[in-house]
C-alpha cells in the first residue's frame, strides 16, 4: 500500500506547519498501518500559490519541513523500517518564482528565455481548456517586462517550462539524480500529460511526451536501481495505458476511472461500472501495476464520465454548492460516502483486491472529515487527527483496525497482491465477482454494491469448502452466496 500523505499537515495544526522531524516520529504508525511506500507531495522551497506544485527550487527542502539533513534522517528512518519513499517531480511547469523563471522573464535575450514557452500575441494552442477554472481564465499570460506572453495549463504563477529546449530536459534529468541519487524510491511523475504542446493538437498525451519518459526510464534505469516511475495523468483509461507503453516508460500510472466508477457503481448499485474498467485493455506489460487511489489531494475526477454519469455523481455526492470545484468533486473518502462504515470498508476492500497497488490518502484510515470552509482543495488537506487515530489503534471496532486487518490479510495471500485475475459473472448485477490467482492459490472475491442481501452465483454447482480469510475459518460454500448489503468476501478455494 501506498500512503499519501502533505508533511504540512501530517503532523502540523493549523497554525504550525508539520516537518520531517515530525514526520519521522510517526513512522512507526505508517508501519503498523500496513503501510510499504509513502508518497509525499512537493517538498521543495515554494511559494506556496498551489500547496507546493509550484516549486522554486527543485534540490531543496521547503524551510518549514526543515533541512535537507532533516530529510535524509527522514529517508535513513523510514528505509530502517522497510518503507520506500516516492517524492512528487512536477516537470510541467515551475513556480515563476524560479531562478529559472527570473532569469527566463528577465529579457528576451536571456539564455534561459527559451526555457519558457514565449510568444508575441496568446493566439496559439487555441480552443486547449482551462484547467483551474476558479481562478484562470486563459493559459497565457501577459508578462509586462518583456511584452509576451507565456503559457501555463495551471495557475498562471506555474509557468511551463518549454520541453523542447535540450537544456530543459537535461535539467529535469539531473534533478531525477540528485533525489535518486540521496536514495528516493522513484517518483510521482505530476501532470505528466501536459508536458509537451504542439499547434493543432490536445497539447495532451503528444508522441514527444511519451518518448521523454522513455528517456528518463532509460536514464534512471541506468543509473540507479530498482526505481518507481508513477504517472499521474488524469483522463480515460484509453489515455492512461499508453503510459506503461511495453514496458519500457512508467511502472505505475494511477488509475484514475476505477476511482469514479467505484463511486458511481455505488451510487447506482452497478457493479458492472467497476468490471468495465478492466474490460478491453492490453494486460500490463511485466513489473508494471495500476495505483487504485479512491481520493487524493485534488478534487475526485469525473471529467472523463459522460454528461449523464457526471450529472449521477453530482447528484450522489455533491448535493451542497461548492462540493464540485471546475471538473471535479471535492470531498473527502468518508464524507463523500456519508460516512456509512459498510461503504467506505467496501470501498477500501475493492481496492485492495482488484489488481494494482492500493494508494491511501493521509487520514482516510480513520475516516478524516472535509472541512469545505476552506478555499480550493485545501478543505481535503486538513491536519492529522491524532487524537482519533490513536483512539482508533485501541479500538479493535474502529475502521484503523479493520483497514490494519485488511492489509494484512492482503499481505499474506500473494494471489491478492500479484494473482492473474479474471472477472466471473456471478448472475446479479449488483455484484462483482472475480478470481486472483497465483502459483496454484486461488481467491475468490465478492463485493455486493447492491443495498440489500444478493445472491451471488459461485460458477461451482455443488457446495465446496473454502477458507474465509476474514475469519480464517473453514466453510461451506454454497454455489450461489448470499452476501449482505454493502458487504465483500474473500476465499480461499482448495488447491
Ligand atoms: C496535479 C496535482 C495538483 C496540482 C497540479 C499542478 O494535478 O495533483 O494538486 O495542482 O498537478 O501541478
């Protein structure tokens, strides 16, 4: 499992900003939780006009999370507890408050002006959407200094830097090695998308794009070993599988449908919503697996759903005014699901056994709240409640417990991790139903989307004995299952 998590706020307050020190004391939590990886968003020096995505100097640390030093302590302590760490490496854009950007805007002559996508007049890339439409209105901007415009897919303190300039990639490059090279685990590669534009295209997804990646698999891979490339590029999964492309660009992509048709299938008790997102796609190429987040730092994603399947998810899950923030929806996991205990332990168990790498966002293990007060996205990125997660560690009952039982039972059946897996039709749309399987072991999985019991047929047409791995008894399985509201089952058939 994946942990997300914003060291402002894993172990800040409102007033006081979180930092490693902090951050390396509550390590051992992460551990016991099940954790194996922990994801950080930006780290860097920023001013701060988008949580850090805006970096103003990529081989540092942001003074309030402490010193580089405090970083490799940081590194050193998680390392020691078998905990790999994935450090987010925005490429798109920089902060304008970059040296890079200064040096860029400081004249036309300036070596670095390339560095920047420049142009006299904001004609090009026509008709390219804007993402953060609650704040921008167009993607160039006026810069007065030098009378041009440059272009920027975020917030317009985000300039994007001009990857076809050689220099721009060699220094995106040498930034990948100085983190590497202090022993990150790889990267979460942000907007990975948006890097290159071209006249007359999506400025998305270009052909140039994905031969970068390639260069820097190529480069990584041959300076350093065992390192994760994760590619966060949010759209439709036709979009997302091309960037594990045969094996040779990202090891990991987030997968960023599952997420919204988990939500959706929810809402309409389809469980057909979440076999659909597997169904047509090449498997992945070897060593190389989906990230199943079911929410994250941003908004839940829902622009890539039809009108119709929009208008459904607007309806179940942004019922009050400013719960939909420009393409998306943001809530928090428990909220957005009522803070129902049946659902949000679906929603987790599905993550945890459809094939890919479960991510979990900081806080969702205790069913952390939104505090929609908050400009932005900033009401998901409230401090820790540590006070409820050290209630929750002593009370078997609570959600930590569960999500801490789930995780191990998925770390001791490897068929749940890694199995092939094959969809089964089970007879009853309300339930997904599917087999993982590994060197002989087979699972068997049942989540019931549904709001009252199913039936759910077992493909077997007599009883069998399975193992139950919640219980860990031994039962008989009937060829068609009941399986109560909102509820999933794992077992183990006989080898
Ligand atoms: C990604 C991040 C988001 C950020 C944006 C620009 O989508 O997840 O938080 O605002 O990129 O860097």
């Amino acid at each position: 499992m994946i942990y997300e998590l914003r060291v402002r706020s894993f172990t800040g307050t409102r007033e006081r900003s979180g930092d490693f020190r902090g951050l390396t004391r509550r390590l051992e939590y992460l551990k016991r939780l099940g954790a194996d990886c922990l994801w950080l968003i930006p780290i860097h020096p920023s001013p701060l006009e988008d949580d850090g995505y805006d970096v103003a100097d990529y081989c540092a640390v942001h003074p309030d999370y402490g010193t580089l030093e405090d970083f490799k302590a940081f590194l050193a302590e998680a390392h020691r507890l078998g905990l790999k760490v994935l450090m987010d490496l925005v490429l798109n854009h920089t902060s304008e408050r970059h040296a890079w950007f200064e040096e860029s805007r400081s004249s036309k002559e300036d070596p670095k002006r390339d560095w920047y996508v420049w142009r006299k007049d904001n004609t090009g890339y026509s008709g390219i959407g804007v993402i953060f439409r609650n704040k921008e209105s167009d993607n160039w901007e006026w810069d007065p200094r030098t009378g041009e415009y440059y272009w920027h897919r975020f917030y317009k303190t985000q300039p994007d830097l001009n990857f076809e300039n050689p220099e721009v990639v060699e220094a995106t490059l040498d930034v990948a090695d100085f983190w590497l090279g202090l022993g990150v685990d790889g990267f979460r590669l942000d907007a990975i998308h948006c890097l290159y534009e071209k006249e007359g295209t999506s400025c998305e997804h270009l052909p140039e794009t994905h031969a970068y990646l390639k260069k820097l698999r190529r480069f990584v891979d041959g300076r350093h070993e065992g390192k994760v490339l994760l590619a966060e590029t949010v759209g439709s999964t036709d979009k997302i599988r091309p960037y594990f492309s045969g094996g040779d660009e990202c090891h990991m992509a987030f997968h960023f449908p599952l997420a919204a048709y988990l939500f959706y299938g929810l809402a309409t008790e389809d469980a057909g919503a979440v076999r659909r997102c597997f169904e047509g796609f090449d498997p992945l190429p070897e060593d190389c697996a989906w990230g199943f987040m079911l929410r994250n730092h941003d908004d839940l994603a829902i622009k890539f759903l039809t009108e119709e399947e929009r208008s459904v998810m607007k309806r179940a899950y942004a019922p009050k005014p400013g719960m939909v923030l420009n393409d998306g929806i943001r809530r928090r996991l428990s909220p957005l699901l009522g803070d129902d205990p049946s659902d949000v332990r679906l929603a987790h168990a599905l993550i945890l056994s459809l094939p890919g790498s479960p991510v979990l966002y900081y806080g969702d293990e205790i069913g952390m709240g939104e505090d929609l007060s908050l400009p932005d996205r900033f009401g998901l990125r409230t401090p820790m409640d540590w006070d409820e997660a050290e209630r929750q560690e002593r009370d078997p009952a609570s959600l930590l417990s569960w999500l801490r039982k789930a995780l191990s039972i998925r770390k001791a059946h490897p068929a749940l991790v890694r199995g092939e897996c094959r969809f089964l039709d089970p007879g009853n749309p309300k339930v997904l139903a599917f087999e993982r399987s590994l060197g002989g072991r087979k699972i068997l999985a049942f989540f019931n989307l549904g709001r009252s019991t199913e039936r759910a047929g077992t493909g077997m047409t007599e009883r069998v004995s399975v193992g139950d791995l919640w219980t860990g008894e031994t039962r008989g399985l009937d060829p068609r299952v009941p399986l109560p509201p909102r509820s999933f089952s794992w077992f183990e058939l006989p080898g």
